[in-house]
C-alpha cells in the first residue's frame, strides 16, 4: 500500500465520529465496513489530495466505505 493511500486512510479514520457512524441508516446506507465520515469531511480530504488513479485502486481494495467514496472524487 502507498504511502498516500495511507495517509488517507488516516485522514478518513481522523475524521470519523459515532454520530455519522449511527447517521448512515437514516440516509438509508447499509455500508458493510463504514467508517462514520461525514461527505463534508470526504470532499474536503478529497480536494486537498487531488486525483491519482494508483491511489484510488488501493483505496477500492481496503472496501472501506468511505475511501470507496473518496475514489469518486
């Protein structure tokens, strides 16, 4: 795993808090490996790291819920 992929899973973990973990069957997410990231927090990780196909590859195959998003943006 490259070092940026985990320096955002890092970020991700950072991120992360009970409220959005319990929030995500409200929106009707039924994640199977979930953080608890807000999508504020995902785009803003996002913006700042910019785009790198490598990085999302590796970020797909933890199936994290949110680094799955992540590669998205």
């Amino acid at each position: 795993m490259k070092s940026e992929t985990k320096a955002l899973l890092e970020s991700l973990r950072a991120k992360s808090t009970p409220k959005d973990l319990a929030n995500l069957p409200r929106f009707g997410i039924a994640a199977t490996n979930p953080l608890g990231v807000s999508m504020v927090h995902i785009q803003a990780i996002a913006k700042a790291f910019g785009r790198n196909h490598e990085v999302a590859q590796d970020l797909w195959a933890t199936n994290i819920y949110e680094a799955r998003l992540l590669c998205a943006y």
